[in-house]
C-alpha cells in the first residue's frame, strides 16, 4: 500500500520513466498495481516484442562500498516527539542485512539560534538541547537504538524541544569519533484554510473511496515550498515521519508563487475515516533533498541515470538531511 | 553559359558496333579545327533517367566521379581513347572514342542482371580518394541484410561498419568515434532530422523503399558539412523513374510499404511516393487482446520526391517527408481513468536548384523547411500532465564547386538556418490545481561560410584543405528569469526585444585531408577536422527520447568543440577484390552538457541551473576487411577504442569512462549467392558490454515504525561511490537472412521475393539493462538483467511492377 503514495512524486519526474516502468511491470510480475494501467499500453506497443522479453537474475561482483553516516533528523514546531535524530550507518549492497544499522552512543545536540543582522546565525548556548537514546514514552523499544530524543520527553514533557518559526536549528553530532554539522531554518508556517473531500473512484477491491483536497494560500517568498504528510486508518499507529504518508506538490514553488492552492491528493480515503493532515513548510535545500530522496526511489531502468542521495550535513562520509518541518494541520472527518 | 558543340546519346544495352562507328564518324566530321584541348561532358543516367551519381568514368588514365546531376567533365587533349562508365549494379560500359572538339556525352546504362558481382559497401575510391573515415551502403545492401522483424534500417546496418557503434538492444543512439547520440549530423536529401527514430528507437524513420543510399562521415569531414561534432549521416532517397510508372512495396509482419513513381513529363520529370504504416497494435492485439485492449501504437511516414530537368543545365528536385509517431492508452477499468496519448514526429521539405554553369563551375541552391513536434498527454486519478515541446527550422544553402583542372578542385558556399526552439510547454493538474510552465521560445541564427581546395600535386600526393566559419546568435524576443545558485529565482528578469542579441559565437573550423599514394594498390591517409556544435540535446537518460529537448547555446550553455585528428593506412588486393583499412583517431570534445543526476527536466524554467559541463576525449583503431567481388561478398570491421567524459561535479571530478565506451567491437557481414534464385546473407556481432553505474552499497532512510507488524518502516536507499565502473556482459548476436526470388530471370515488368530472416539465431541472452534489487519483503538482494529480443524470425515479401 505504501507505494501508492509515491504516484505523485513520479509525476514529478519526466513521464518516459514511467514508460519504462510499464516494460519491466510487464517482464516483473511483481509490480504493484497502478502499473499495470501503463503496462498494457506498453504491451500495446512493444508487446510483439516483449512477449518474449525476459528478466533472470545474474551474478554480479560489486567493489566494496565505503561505509558512510547516514543522518535522519527532524525538527518541527508541533509535535515534539517527532523532534528526533537517527543515525546509521551504510553498508554492503549484498550485505545479508536488512535492518538499518544503528549508530549508538553517538553525542547529539540541537542549538537554537538567530539570524543577526549581516547575515549571521547566533547560536544561544543556554538552549542547546542534547539528545539521547531515551527511553521515550509513546516510542517503541525497538525503535530505540540510534535514535536520538530529547530526554525532557520522559521528564518534562512541557519543556522539551520544539521548533520557534523563524529561528535556526544547529545539528551538532560526535560520533565514532569524528564531527558532523547541520543547519535548518524554520520557515513561518502556512495556515492550512480546509481540507475537503471529493473526486470519488471505487477502488481497485471494488470499495468506494475519495480523495482530499488541500486549500491554502501560497506566500508571495520564493524559495517556500511545502510537503505534506497524513495520518489515517492504514497507518494511524506508526511512528515516525516515515510511518505516515505523504506527497509533494507537483510543480516547484516558482511556477504557482502567491497563488491560492488546492491541491488535490491521488490517496484514497474511505468514508468516515479521520485524517490528521498536516502541511511542512520547508527550506529549498531540505525540499531538494527529499525531491532527490523520491528520485533515488524511483531510479532504475535502463533509461535511467543514478541518483545519489542529497546531502545537508556537513562532515565527511556523511549522508543525510536534517530538515526543518514548520507544520499547519488540520484533521477532518472524510464525507 | 558554355554551350558544348556537339552531344551524343548512348544506351548502354543497345550499342551496336554499328552505331560506335556513326558515332566516330560523326565526332571525325565535326571536328573543324583541332584545338589543344577539349572539354568532356558525360552524363550517366539509369533506365529511368535518373542521373546516377558517383558513376565512375575513366578516360586512358583520368578517373571521374559522377556527381548528383549524374554528371562529369573533363579537359582532355584531343585524340583517341577508351571510355569505361562503371557504376554499382549497373553494367560497365566501354566504349572507344575519338575526341576532336567540346563534347557531350549521354549514357543510360543497363541495370546489373547478376549479383555476382555486387559490390558491398562502396568504398571502390578506397585508396585513391582524398577522404578518410567515409563509407557507403547502398539500399540493395541495406535490403539483403537480415534485420530485425524485417524492417529495413540504415541507421541500425551503418553500425556494423567500425567506429559506428549502437548503444545496444533497442536503443535510438548511435555513437560516432566516442561521440554522443546528438553528435550527428543526420541528413535526409540534404535536409537536418532532428529525431530520426520511431518507438523509442527500435526504428528508424527511415523507409527502405524510399532510400537510395547512405552515406557516412566518421572523420575528415568536408568543409561543406558542419553544425555536428561527429559526424554526418546522410541518406539519399530514390528519384523516381523516368520512363514509365512503378510500383514496389513489401508487405511485413509489423509494417508494410508502398512505393509509386511515374514519370511527370517523360524522360524530363518524374515523381516518387513512398509510404509506411505500421500496425504492431493491431498484431499485438491478435496475440493478447485482453492485454492490448483500446490501446494502440502506430506510426507511418511518407516520402515524397518530384525533380524536373529543366534543360541540359538545370534540374530542379524537390523533397519531403511527414512522419507521425502516435501511442494510446485508455484505461479505466478499475476507476482511475489512465489515459495517455503522445503524439511526435518530423516534416521535412526541401527544394534544391542543381545547375551547371559550363564544363567547370556547378552550384547547387536550396531551401530547407524543418519542423519537430512533440505533443503528450497524461491523466491519471486526479493528475493531468499536459507537455508540448518542439523545434522549427528554415534554411538557405548554397554550394559551389569549380573544377579549374584534373590537379585542383575548388568548392565554396553558405548556409543560414533560422532556428525557433520550443523548449517545452506545459503544465500538471491535480484536481483543480495547475501548474503552469511556459518557457519562453528561444530564437537563433545559425550561419557558415566555407571554402575548400582540393588539390592533387602529383601522381602522389592529394591535399584537401578547407575552412569552415560558423556563427551563432540567440536573439530575442525572450524573457529571461534570474535564478540564484541554490535555484531559488531572485526576483529579477531580463527583457529581450525582438532580434536582440543574447548570446553570439563564432569559430573557424579547420579541415585538413591529406593522401600519399604508395603505390597503385596502396596509400596513407591524414586528417584533421575542428567540428563546432551549436545546438545540444538536454536528456537525463541514456537513451533518446522524443521528449529531449534541442536547446541552442546560450551565455551559459557554450557551443560543443570537437577536434580529431586520424591516419590511416589503405591498400587493396587481387585486383581490388579485396580492400582494407586501418584507420587510428584521436578525438577531444570539449563543453559537453549533461544534466545533473537527478535533474528536473520538464517543466523546470531554469533548465540551464540543472546542467553541468565536462570534456571528452576518445581514441581508437579501426580495421576494416572487405571482399568486394565474387560470390561471397562482406566485410569484417573491428574497433578498439577507448571513450571517457570528465565533469567536475561527477565521479570527484576524475574521468570516467562513457556509457558507450566499447573496448572491443566487431562486425561481420557476410552475402552468398546460393543460387539465382537464392542469397545468403549472415551478420555478426561482438561488443564489449556497456559501462554502467551500479551500487555499491544501501541503507534505510525516511524511517518509521509499525507497530502492529513490530517491524520498523523504512526505505532502502543506493549508496553510489563511481561513475561506470561495472560492465555489462559483453553483447554477441548472430542474424541471417535467405532472400528468394522466384523467378529470377523473368522478363516481366511483376517481380517479386521473399525474404526470411531470423534474428539472434544462437538465442544469445543479451542484456538490455541490469538492475540490483533489494527486496525488504523477502529480504534477498539480486542482480537482475533483463533482456529484451530472443531469436526471432520474420519474413517479408517484396514485390515490384
């Protein structure tokens, strides 16, 4: 269920990927649904072709990689135990593991900060906060390696770290003995004005579904874009930003620059069903990641070029972004 | 204008002995006084009075080429000689003859009955011409080469000739001496195509019936060519007959083709037609219906000709070619109103003025239309995607060639084109949103000027040397928005008026050829070309799709160089059966554009923002092996090269080897006249695999946690650490082909053959692409290749009348 949410990012992208992703759902009996549409189109005008076409699997020796810091952190100004740093670590392609790797014991802080007239950020020491791998009430045991909380979530809930609009954010990691810096900003959030259903389809299981729509008024700043994350009946226990579903608008911010938006979601959603939808304002170098981040998803074929994973952290053989989330929401009841 | 005294006609099947001594006869009593030269005029032409060109005509021990008017001349001391006419699958004609005074002479040969003696790739001049790195193949050849489903491709049979080289299975590209797949300059009757593939590059646009021949530059390029760093391919397309009407065509399992020619005004004008369609969505259907359902693929083109010989000195001829590419897909069956309709292709037109002013100077004049269009439309659930991009050409051209005597040779010319780019307009819908994107189109002159002196010393030496001089202007009307470096737009455009100037270039373009004969049989051969390119293709794959974008220079975008330099060493063997080349090149590139990995292309106003610059460079040895004659005709080519590509912002900044860099590339093509009724043809292939990018490492990010299923959620990423570094297995096919004609010897006008092929006779498992996938649900990582085209068997019937 969890690709349908990508259908809007691969709209993003060229649609001759899409194309190609219709051959190998041809040759790849696996592939999910809503590419079998595309398939039979391909299977149209290739199909004399490809009847006959192929998929085995090969052996093949891959030079050892070079392991790197992968850093997932968060910070948001609405839910303060989605305030999180994960550390990890790469490893082999053909490595017989497939949990992420946890870096444990690392040293995390996040420093807030203010922008200074000039052009400099000045850090406030006093509110510099030190993560750790807390036992957090509401965060599962088995999520707790690596990932590094504010203690004050256990201690004093009211206290603990939350996002300001406006100011800056310095991601500060020791770990394994070397040093890796991040800043984010947070941007003024946007109010949320509705969100409505419609568009009804039945379903792929015959159920009846509609979608959402977002309505909001895009600000007249350039460089302001906005993803959006939902909570709803499929994944309302999961935790984490990647437990929740989300989509991305399909054009950049230059093109609709002060607009009023409605922004209509391909999700599904049943009658009845509450959706806590929640709108991020962010940076453009923290949109560019996660834009390289769906890119990295959606890239094989042979049309394809690779995409590396974009990077905001500073440090060497590091990987990752810490992105500032200034969040709007809104829950509703689907009609 | 010279007008020459005296003209004869001869038709090569019906020169009796008789008529030779009328005709010397004639030429004794019409000599009034001797002169201490004299001028010969031969003009060739076939049975349809088409002219033939690069009909070979040899004078004692003066060797002429026809040239596109089917003509050649000569200044000659007058006396007695043998007169030898040789063209490709015509019958030789001899003749001897006495000269006394300025003379014409018109030959109409005789088609070859026998294909014995076929020629295979016409490179007869192979040792004696001033020209490296250029081969022919005729449209016979083309049809006798086994080919895939049977469809007849001259873009896929010249890269079995060294240093052309596919990108693969099913792929449009084709890579000229490390060049890239935009790196050619294709030519359709002297017209630039911009796309030549339909259906993503499984064919070209190119319809068998309606080829004459194709030509290929790989090195050395004349100064009369520019505009591409690479190379030249230019395919001729047929004139029609003459004398009476024709129809041929073939019917095959995807495709059929048609091809009418009539004369307009008998032995003065005539006129050719030929068209395609394909209906791969109609077979489809038959094999899978519930599969294919409403949806469809198709394309067709069709060819158009008229030339009209307004006298002895004149001819006009005009071209065209319209081409649709158009894919369907409907669907609605589970509620999400899929629909997907794009639609691509070229028009193209020329008019072209061909005269000749007296025995020397002869001009051609011409103008070029130009246009290519893509329009896409895409809606799916919510989402509508609507994508239009396109390119219009109008150009002026004008080539001069002044034969001052048999040691030199001079051409000179110029060229305009007007170009008008569409880089692509569109927009998305989701739901009620859109989101717009209109790119401003861009303008450009594109202008070159050359002269070129083709001068032969001696018996030993022959020096081409030519200059080349290009220009490049974008001009307005266009507005331009600024973007900062984090891609963010700063607020402020530029407004260009119309006409106005954005971004000028202008570069000489050296050429140099150089030949030194050995011997008869034997001789060495130099080169240097400086190529300038001034339009480049933004695509973010590997492949070419319609939807790559031409864009011009610009302040940001600079102009392509290339340089190459090439030597070469050619001999022939038993009476020029055999023929062989060695050829050696050094090629740098440099402001070659790519995209950024990851890039946004469409929709995106500041594609510019997106690329990144590099450099090239390639070198390789080329041998080429061909038995010309005989009953086993062929050839075997064999490439050992080496091509990188450098960028700053890829692979930490060091070289890396190009996707298409082939270590080890061998062809080999083999014809066998079985019978009169049965031929044999066998082509063999051998590439090193491709270079490709794969992971060499992963991790999970964007995690979460279930905890129904107590599992943590996450997404497997690919960790990337050098550019091309793994290689595809190497890429190895065999195809044959058996043609039967019925009745070979039939003096009747209906003829018809079958031909049979079969492709990928050995069932070799090439791969079209490999892929890692690691797949968290069955936690298992696997190295996938897929590939595209068993052996399959086709067969084709031809038939003409």
């Amino acid at each position: 269920m969890k690709r349908k949410q990508w259908i809007l990012d691969r709209f993003h992208n060229s649609h001759f990927p899409l194309l190609w992703r219709g051959i190998k759902g041809e040759v790849n009996k696996q592939k999910a649904n809503y590419e079998r549409g595309l398939t039979k189109w391909m299977a149209a005008g290739v199909a004399v072709l490809l009847l006959v076409g192929c998929e085995k699997e090969i052996d093949i020796e891959l030079k050892p990689s070079n392991p790197q810091l992968i850093v997932e952190g968060y910070i948001n100004n609405l839910l303060p135990e989605y305030n999180y740093v994960v550390l990890s670590r790469s490893q082999d392609f053909f490595a017989p593991d497939f949990q992420s790797i946890p870096v444990k014991g690392a040293k995390v802080t996040i420093t807030e900060g203010e922008l200074q007239p000039g052009g400099t950020i000045s850090w406030d020491v006093a509110n510099k906060t030190t993560m750790s791998e807390a036992n957090v009430p509401n965060v599962p045991v088995n999520f707790r390696n690596g990932v590094y909380f504010d203690p004050r979530l256990i201690t004093s809930p009211g206290l603990s770290l939350r996002g300001q609009p406006g100011k800056y954010y310095l991601l500060e990691i020791d770990a394994e003995g070397k040093q890796y810096s991040a800043i984010t900003h947070l941007l003024p959030p946007i109010p949320v004005d509705s969100v409505t259903s419609g568009f009804p389809f039945t379903d792929e299981d015959g159920v009846a579904k509609v979608r959402i729509t977002n309505h909001y008024k895009d600000p007249d700043t350039l460089g302001n874009r906005q993803l959006y994350y939902w909570r709803f009946r499929e994944n309302r226990d999961n935790f984490g930003w990647g437990g929740l579903n989300r989509s991305r608008a399909p054009g950049r911010d230059d093109l609709t620059n002060g607009e009023y938006i409605r922004l209509t979601h391909p999700q599904g959603f049943a009658a009845g069903d509450t959706v806590n939808y929640f709108m991020a304002s962010v940076t453009v170098d923290v949109w560019n990641f996660w834009d390289s981040f769906n890119k990295v998803r959606d890239n094989d074929g042979p049309f394809s070029t690779p995409v590396s994973l974009g990077s905001t952290i500073k440090g060497t053989d590091v990987l990752g972004c810490f992105s500032g989330l200034s969040l709007s929401g809104k829950t509703v009841v689907v009609r | 204008m010279q007008h020459f005294p005296l003209s004869f006609v001869f038709i090569a099947q019906q020169i009796p002995m008789r008529l030779i001594t009328i005709v010397l006869v004639l030429l004794f009593m019409a000599s009034g006084s001797l002169q201490a030269q004299v001028r010969v005029q031969v003009v060739v032409t076939g049975p349809g009075q088409q002219p033939l060109r690069q009909a070979q005509v040899a004078l004692r021990n003066m060797n002429l080429m026809t040239d596109s008017l089917g003509m050649a001349n000569a200044s000659i001391a007058p006396g007695q000689y043998e007169l030898l006419v040789t063209a490709f699958r015509y019958d030789t004609l001899r003749l001897p003859i006495i000269l006394t005074n300025d003379t014409t002479l018109y030959f109409t040969l005789r088609p070859n009955a026998k294909l014995m003696n076929e020629v295979v790739v016409r490179s007869s001049r192979n040792v004696a011409e001033n020209q490296m790195g250029r081969q022919t193949i005729s449209a016979s050849q083309l049809r006798r080469l086994p080919v895939l489903l049977g469809e007849i491709d001259p873009l896929k049979t010249i890269t079995l000739l060294p240093g052309i080289k596919s990108g693969g299975e099913a792929s449009a590209g084709i890579y000229v001496r490390g060049g890239g797949p935009d790196q050619n300059l294709v030519l359709m009757d002297g017209v630039p195509v911009y796309n030549p593939n339909h259906l993503l590059g499984f064919f070209s646009i190119f319809n068998g019936e309606a080829i004459k021949d194709v030509e290929v530059f790989k090195g050395g390029m004349p100064a009369e060519y520019g505009g591409r760093l690479s190379s030249v391919i230019a395919i001729n397309t047929r004139e029609g007959d003459k004398q009476t009407t024709k129809v041929s065509g073939g019917i095959g399992l995807i495709s059929s083709r048609l091809s009418v020619e009539t004369p307009i005004v008998k032995n003065k004008s005539s006129f050719i037609i030929s068209a395609r369609r394909t209906y791969i969505d109609q077979v489809a259907r038959l094999l899978a219906k519930d599969r294919v359902g409403n949806n469809g693929y198709f394309f067709y083109d069709v060819n158009a000709k008229a030339d009209y010989i307004l006298n002895a000195n004149n001819k006009l001829n005009l071209v065209f070619y319209a081409g649709r590419d158009n894919f369907t897909f409907v669907n609605d069956d589970d509620g999400r109103n899929r629909t997907f309709n794009t639609n691509w292709g070229n028009t193209l037109g020329g008019l072209n003025w061909q005269q000749q002013l007296g025995s020397r100077l002869q001009q051609t004049t011409g103008l070029v239309y130009n246009n290519f269009g893509l329009d896409s439309r895409f809606g799916f659930s919510t989402l509508s995607f609507l994508f239009a991009s396109g390119l219009r050409d109008y150009q002026f051209k004008t080539d001069w060639q002044y034969k001052s005597n048999e040691k030199l040779q001079l051409r000179w010319g110029a060229q305009y084109i007007w170009h008008r780019f569409r880089p692509g307009a569109g927009g998305i819908t989701s739901g009620v949103q859109q989101f717009k994107s209109q790119i401003k189109d861009q303008y450009a002159h594109e202008a070159a000027a050359y002269a070129s002196a083709d001068w032969k010393p001696n018996e030993k030496w022959g020096i081409t040397a030519g200059l080349r001089y290009s220009y490049f202007n974008q001009v307005g009307p266009t507005e331009k928005i600024l973007y900062g470096a984090d891609g963010v737009p700063t607020g402020e455009r530029i407004v260009f008026g119309k006409g106005q100037s954005i971004a000028q270039y202008h570069y000489p373009e050296p050429r140099l050829n150089l030949l030194y004969r050995l011997s008869e049989q034997a001789s060495l051969k130099m080169a240097y070309t400086q190529t300038i390119q001034y339009l480049q293709l933004a695509t973010t794959s590997s492949a070419t799709f319609p939807s790559d974008l031409w864009l011009p220079a610009s302040e940001l975008i600079k102009p392509g160089k290339a340089q190459q330099i090439s030597l070469g060493y050619f001999k022939n063997f038993r009476n020029n059966m055999y023929e062989l080349s060695v050829e050696t090149y050094y090629k740098t590139l440099t402001n070659q554009l790519e995209f950024r990995p990851g890039a946004q292309l469409l929709l995106n106003q500041n594609l510019e923002g997106e690329m990144i610059f590099g450099s090239g460079v390639a070198y390789g040895m080329e041998l080429f092996v061909q038995k010309k004659t005989g009953r086993l005709t062929g050839w075997l080519g064999y490439t050992l090269s080496r091509t990188e590509r450098t960028f700053a912002e890829l692979n930490q900044g060091k070289a890396f080897p190009y996707r298409y860099d082939r270590t080890h590339d061998l062809s080999l093509v083999a014809n066998y006249t079985l019978s009169k009724k049965w031929e044999f043809s066998g082509v063999f292939v051998y590439g090193t695999g491709n270079a490709l990018t794969l992971p060499t490492g992963r991790f999970g990010y964007s995690i979460g946690y279930n905890p129904t299923a107590q599992q943590p959620l996450f997404t497997n990423v690919n960790q990337y650490t050098a550019i091309n570094d793994y290689r595809m297995p190497a890429y190895h096919r065999l195809d044959v082909s058996f043609t039967y004609t019925k009745r070979p010897d039939s003096k009747k006008k209906y003829k018809s053959s079958w031909n049979f092929s079969v492709y990928n006779l050995y069932n070799r498992y090439n791969p079209f692409f490999i892929y890692l996938d690691a797949d968290t649900d069955t936690q298992t990582v696997k190295g996938k290749q897929v590939f595209l085209f068993p052996i399959i068997p086709s067969v084709t019937w031809n038939f003409k009348w």
